[in-house]
C-alpha cells in the first residue's frame, strides 16, 4: 500500500505548484520595483564613481528583469513590460549592450498584445537610431524565433502560434529594408542574405506566393547581383530549396519535382537539406501517382545505406511514406 503512495508523493513533487511559481514571481516583481526606488535615491549621493557606475549598471538592468518577468507565461502582463520599458533609451542611454534584451521583451509584449503593427512602427526609429547595435540585435531575435518556429514543426506536437511566425516575418522586413536602403550601401551578399530570409520568413509565415516571388528573384540573379546564367550545374540550395518548397505549397507538384530531386542527387548525406529534398521528392511522386513499389524501394535503399535517415524526425517522416506506399500497393490500381 506505501509504495503507490509514494509513487504518488513523487509524482506530485515533479510537478511545479503553478499557484507557488506565481507567488514568487511576484515577489520578485516587488523586489525589483523596491530596488529601483531605493537605489534611485542611493545613487544621487554616492561620490565614489565606481560604486556609483555598478548601481547604474544594476539599475539599467533592473526594469528589464522585471518587463522580462512581466512577459512569462505565468504571469501575462504584457502592458506592464511595455510601460516599464518606455522610457529605457533616455533613462540609460550608455547601457546599448542591454537593447537585446529590451527588445526581446517588448516584441513579445506586442506579439501577446496584438500589436505588431506598433512594433513596426517603432523599429525603424530603433534601427535608425543604433544601426550598428541594431542590426545584429534584430537578427538574433530573428535567428531565435526562426529556429523556435523550425522545432515547433519538426515536433508536430508542439504549438506553433501564427504570432511567432508574423513576429519572424516582421524582423525579417525590418532588416530586409534596413539591407536594401541604397543609402546605407550594404555589400551585394549582405542584400542577398537578407532576401533569402525574407523569403523563408514567408514561407514560415504560410505565405508561399510572396515567398516563390522572392525566390524567383534571386534565381535569376547571381550572388553578385547581376544576371544569373541559367545553368543546370549551378545550384544555390537555400534558393533552390526555398523556390521548390514555395512550389509544393502551392501545389505545383510537377515544377517543384525536378528541383527536389536536383537537390537530393546533389547534396552530399551529411546535408540535412538532402534529405529534406529527397522526402519532398517523394512526397510529390506518390501525390502524383507514380508507382509506389520505386517510393518503397528507394526508401528501403536509403535506409541500407544510411540507417538514421537524416535524423530522427526525418526518418519518422519516410517510414510514414512508405507506411502509405505500401497501402497504395496493397490496394492495386
């Protein structure tokens, strides 16, 4: 009879005490609302310059851990993050090394706010104002929220909001214009890049026609900017493999076919973008009712040669395939 107790009794310990975690938050809230009071007044009568520099520092970094607190889950005040937040830039203009983490928190303020046409309208005069810290500020938050995006669709249990794929969207924009602007004379790869992941962010964001237009565009010009020659050797795969996916979302199975499959003869197996080739490739084949024993096979010869399949999540995604193959076989023509 003890030992399912206690069973229980650890079961009951892994899990967190939502109403303890909320608790303690906000005493930390209070905590932190109390220390900027205090040292507000501390720091005007300090004479020593290093004591008087570190408060400075500690009260720069104060609002932000409580706007950063104010955006948790647990306790959704976005409202209040962005009012702690408002004044930062002149409050502490000499803490640049902090507008990450201001921004991080402000852009999830709006995102849970609704108002990401606010943050749209506020970037620019950010950008304008710090391009230098700016720039690669934006582009981590961008590089995060993508990769957090990616996950969430490699594990389809995970949830996915739309708003973390208008908020990519957004950076991507800002940063994409920023590049663009004849009058900040970005280098032609710089442009590039930023038009690549423009239009990866669309495709993130489910909008594969504006993602195939971006695509197209850079498949018909070199990284230098001028004309590109068509060729059958040339191969640019993020570009090749964005254009064929936009296709496939789009439901032009029989254009993204070829460059799918370009891509999977091409790439080398260590490439994860092989494999994402390779299966598209597949995928289109059975959409467009090719035989399903050449799917099996070609799988089941992947599989003998290399038995990870490119990754766990991948090789979950062929045995689903062929799983289907199969049943196509066995239903006969």
């Amino acid at each position: 009879a003890g030992e399912p107790e206690a069973r229980r009794d650890e079961s009951a310990a892994e899990k967190p005490d939502a109403g303890l975690i909320e608790n303690r938050l906000g005493t930390l809230l209070d905590l932190l609302r109390r220390f900027r009071r205090l040292a507000s007044r501390e720091r005007d009568k300090l004479d020593d310059l290093e004591r008087k520099t570190l408060l400075a520092d500690l009260l720069a970094r104060a609002p932000i851990l409580e706007a950063e607190v104010e955006v948790l889950p647990t306790v959704d005040r976005p409202d209040h993050a962005l009012r702690v937040l408002e004044d930062f830039e002149t409050a502490f203009p000499d803490h640049r090394k902090l507008m990450a983490r201001v921004w991080r928190a402000r852009l999830i303020a709006y995102r849970r706010l609704g108002r990401l046409d606010d943050a749209a309208r506020a970037l620019p005069a950010y950008l304008a104002t710090d391009p230098q810290d700016a720039l690669p500020t934006l582009q981590t938050l961008y590089d995060t929220l993508a990769a957090e995006i990616d996950r969430c669709e490699r594990e389809k249990d995970a949830p996915c909001g739309e708003a973390d794929a208008a908020l990519a969207l957004l950076l991507a924009r800002q940063i994409h214009q920023w590049v663009e602007d004849p009058g900040h004379h970005e280098p032609a790869p710089r442009r590039r890049a930023a038009s690549i992941q423009l239009a990866e962010a669309f495709l993130r964001a489910g909008k594969a026609g504006d993602a195939r237009a971006v695509f197209e565009s850079l498949a018909h010009r070199s990284e230098g900017g001028r004309p590109a020659e068509a060729s059958a050797d040339r191969l640019e795969p993020r570009v090749d493999m964005g254009l064929a996916e936009s296709l496939y979302r789009l439901g032009e199975l029989r254009k993204a076919l070829p460059r799918f499959n370009r891509l999977a003869r091409r790439l080398p197996p260590s490439d994860p973008l092989r494999w994402r080739a390779l299966l598209r490739d597949l995928q289109c084949r059975i959409a467009l009712n090719e035989p399903p024993e050449t799917i099996i096979k070609v799988i089941d010869q992947q599989e003998r040669l290399f038995p990870e399949l490119g990754g766990a999540d991948l090789a979950a995604e062929f045995h689903k395939l062929r799983r289907t193959a199969e049943r196509k076989l066995s239903e006969g023509p």
